[in-house]
C-alpha cells in the first residue's frame, strides 16, 4: 500500500510559502495606520525578507484561517529612531519639478550609490528636511491578522525571492 497524506491537515507557515493573508495595523494607541481592507490580501514569499522580521516571526507555523494578533517591538519592525537620521539638505539636491511635501517618501542614493528612501519632513525656502528613518522607526506595531491561504512556491517565485501572480508581482 503506498503512502496515504491526510489532506485535512493545514499547510503551515514555513519558508518557501506563498501566504495571502488580510492584516491591520494598529500602534500603541490603537490608531490604525494601515489595513488591507476591502481590498486583495497581501501575498509574501515567508523566509524571503518581504515583510518586517517581527510579523515574519508571527506568522511562522500558522495556517490558513488562524486570526491572532501580533506585537511587533521596534528591533523587528522598522528599527528603532536614528536621531542622526534628520538631515537638511539643499533645494537643489531634488529634481526641480519635484513636489517636495512633508511625509512624500523620495527616492535617493546613499554616499555608497545604494538606493534608499527618504521622508520629506519640511521645506523652508532653499532648504529641505529629510528624515532617513522610516515614518515607523521607533513605534511598537500591532498586527491584527487573518491567513486566508498557504500554497507552495513556485520555482522562479523562490529564485526571484518574491511572490508572482494575482496580488504579487510580475515579471516582463
């Protein structure tokens, strides 16, 4: 007799896994900051680095269906706040036509040429204040979560280190 699976038992969370799954997030106070909402739930590739090493741990042996909540402290977010991080540059380091409103994210080169973003935090005549940190550094995360489903990898989704197809991305 050959080797019978129990297909009831749920695919978990582990690294080489697509999951799609509805999130929202809250800080401290309760303030939701961001939220999948109506809209398509999120696909990551787990084990790939995609989504805030915190919310990765979170997610790790979970299945299809599970709703739970995860804290997510600054160290596993997105870092704690560099005060070094603020920094006045310029007018003329940004594109002219650029439109450079507090809280725009911008696209920049470090001094090694790696690209990185930077948060316009305000502008005073020729004068602009930057801030590297992102706008989450320093702040404890609470995901309220919801896996909708776990599946497999596909081979190039594990080469190319992200998820491919309906709410992933494409190559062309």
């Amino acid at each position: 007799m050959s080797h019978v699976t129990d297909m009831s038992t749920p695919i978990q969370v582990v690294s080489g896994k697509v999951v799609s799954f509805h999130y929202r997030l809250t800080d401290e106070g309760g303030e939701v900051l961001d939220s999948s909402g109506d809209g398509p739930p999120l696909d990551y590739l787990h084990g790939s680095g995609n989504i805030v090493p915190g919310l990765e741990k979170g997610l790790e042996g979970r299945s299809a269906g599970e709703a739970f909540r995860v804290r997510v402290a600054p160290a596993e977010g997105y870092g704690e706040r560099d005060p070094h991080g603020v920094q006045q540059v310029p007018r003329r380091a940004f594109p002219a036509d650029a439109e450079l409103e507090p809280g725009t994210p911008f696209g920049a080169q470090d001094s090694h040429g790696a690209r990185t973003t930077v948060w316009i935090e305000k502008v005073e005549g020729d004068v602009v204040t930057i801030d590297l940190n992102h706008p989450l550094a320093g702040r404890t995360l609470d995901f309220d979560i919801r896996i909708e489903s776990v599946r497999d990898a596909t081979r190039e989704e594990l080469a190319h280190g992200h998820v491919h197809g309906p709410h992933g991305h494409h190559h062309h």
